[in-house]
C-alpha cells in the first residue's frame, strides 16, 4: 500500500482526431429542481445568476435550485492516435472532471464514462460530498480511491481514482490556511507527480479574489518545489480562462470571476516558471474549444462555453505529450472530461 500523508494543518479542436463515435452510451441525467447550498456574501440571499461562479464567499448559505434539460443524451468518446515529438504512441491516459456533485453524478450513470473511457488515472472536483459518505461504487474494480473533503459540508472536494500504486499520496499543500477546503491531492509516482486541484473561484462581485491571489501564490510555490524533485503533471478545474479565446464572451466578462486580469496573471506567471498549458500547446489557434457551460439558456447546445479544465506539464514532458482531448461528447455535469495522452 502506498504511504499516505497529510499536508499541515488541515470550484475549457478542430485537429483532434473527431473520428466516427466508437461507443454510444444513453445517459440518463434527469435532475429537476435539486437544491444545493453554496455560500453567499453573509447576510444576503443572493439569487443564482447565469455565470461560472458555482462558489462564493464563506458564511450564511442560500438555496440555489439548478434544472437541466430533460431530454437523454448519447455519450459520444472522442479517440486520438496522435504521436509525441518524438514519433510515440501515448502509453498513458489521464482524465480530470468536474463532477458538480459526485452521488448526482452517480445518479446519472456517470460511472459508464469511466467503463468506455478506462484511464489510467481519473481526477474530480466538486465531490459536495463528506469523503466519509461517499458511495462505494464510485470507486471501480480495479482502481484504488483516494478522496479529500474540505470542513463544510457539501462544498468542494476532490477525488483521484488510479490504477497505478502510488508511491505516496499527500492531502493538501502544507498551509493550514489553505488547506481547509479540500481542494489538492497529489499523488507521487515513479517519473512524476500527479497533482489534482480544484481552484478557488473568485465568487460573484469577485469577493474572494483577494483570497484566490493568496492561494495562487501559495500554490504557485508549491509546485515549484515539486517540480525540483521531479516533472509535474497539474490537472482540474482551475476556474480560469487563460486567453480571450478560452471564453465565448471575452469582451462582456473582464470583471467576471475566471477571467479578471489578476486570476489571468497569475496563471501566466505559473506557465512562467517551467509549465505548458498542454491544450494549448498543441492547439494554440484553437476557438470554440470549451468545457464548462451554464445550465441557462441551453449554453452548452450553442456552445457559449469558458475553457475552466487544463492538463498543464512540466516543460519537459512536453516531447512525452500526444495529445489532450475535450469529451464534450459526455453529459452530466456542467464541465465535460478532460484526457491528456502521454508516452512515458
């Protein structure tokens, strides 16, 4: 068994290959007027507004209710047999996904994705659930599970499903003041780390930006002394659209939560020290490429969507990467998977 440790103290291409769906799934998704609580500014109600900020600021809580469209949906998995750099085949498959609720998700027949799909290693965000009560089924044969919660219940959370024995697993970043939220994991293995991460969300009005800068800055460091021991693969909802091509609206959402010139630059400067957005990358010219849409006025159908997921590596697997695809063909969530090929 690998060792597990905690840290101290304790919320998206036209060159992919698109080639004629493989498998087809019926999902069956139906969820009508669920409620769910997410935190607001204390002392206000705050009504739910079309946007990505799925969080806010700590204190009172307010009830929310999100409908989807009620209509099955066909999952459709995209498939690349495109080679590294250096003329390999991918030899690794990683997905990270959004989940807005894994017993919904559950629900919904979420689990068939992993089936078809059948990465080497899985990442979530936004469990909303106590890693105490999380349904056994959610870890499949032949993976082990490693789940993190943060202090308030049914608020944020990430999961890692793997295939591979880690050598060790750590739950946090090592700062207490950041590590109450249950937002990292970061699993070693023999040639990289593994680091899943759900990013804190600016909130409505950007109240908590102030607070999102900490944690990047933190968080910044810490990879950084990750990526001294060994090359770094950083995955999840990083509640960020780097580019004005990341979004559909650039234009209308400069003081919008996820693309504030702060949350941007930021980002920039960890791209900076030694990591490739691995999408991008690739595809750097690439519009319309999107993995997060709201439930609201049938987003996701028009595609008017934020590129919120990324894979990003150390520079140096860059001559390991194959190719990095959107799923944008697997319902149920608001974000589809994302899948990063390596040869490694």
């Amino acid at each position: 068994m690998p060792k597990v440790t905690r840290g101290k103290g304790n919320k998206k291409p036209a060159s992919i290959e698109e080639e004629e769906p493989i498998i087809t799934v019926v999902d069956k998704t139906i969820k009508k007027g669920i409620k769910r609580k997410a935190s607001s500014s204390v002392g206000k109600n705050v009504k739910k507004v079309p946007s990505i900020n799925e969080e806010a600021t700590t204190g009172t809580t307010q009830e929310v209710e999100d409908e989807e469209i009620q209509l099955p949906r066909t999952m459709t998995l995209k498939t690349s047999d495109r080679l590294s750099t250096k003329g390999e085949k991918a030899t690794l498959k990683l997905a990270s996904w959004n989940l807005n609720g894994i017993r919904a998700w559950i629900k919904g027949d979420g689990l068939k994705y992993i089936e078809q799909e059948q990465p080497d290693m899985i990442c979530f965000q936004e469990l909303k659930c106590d890693k105490e009560k999380i349904p056994s089924e959610a870890t499949p044969a032949g993976y082990k599970s490693y789940w993190l919660s943060g202090d308030t219940a049914g608020y944020s959370g990430v999961g890692l499903l793997t295939k591979i024995d880690p050598i060790e697993v750590k739950f946090g970043i090592g700062v207490p003041e950041h590590d109450n939220e249950g937002r990292v994991i970061t699993a070693e293995y023999e040639k990289f780390y593994f680091v899943v991460s759900y990013i804190p969300n600016s909130g409505r009005k950007l109240v908590r930006l102030e607070y999102r800068q900490e944690f990047n800055e933190a968080f910044r460091n810490y990879l950084e002394e990750l990526d001294k021991k060994k090359p770094v693969i950083w995955c999840g909802d990083l509640n960020v659209s780097h580019q004005s091509i990341d979004l559909a609206n650039a234009k209308s959402n400069t003081k919008t939560a996820g693309y504030t010139q702060e949350e941007r630059d930021d980002f920039t400067k960890i791209l900076a020290d030694g990591f490739v957005d691995s999408f991008r990358h690739l595809y750097p010219e690439q519009r319309d490429a999107y993995t997060f849409w709201s439930y609201f006025r049938s987003a996701r159908d028009r595609n008017i969507g934020w590129r919120l997921d990324y894979f990003i590596i150390s520079s140096r697997l860059q001559e390991n990467l194959c190719d990095v695809i959107h799923q944008t063909g697997v319902y149920g969530s608001d974000h589809c998977p994302i899948v990063l090929l390596l040869s490694v």
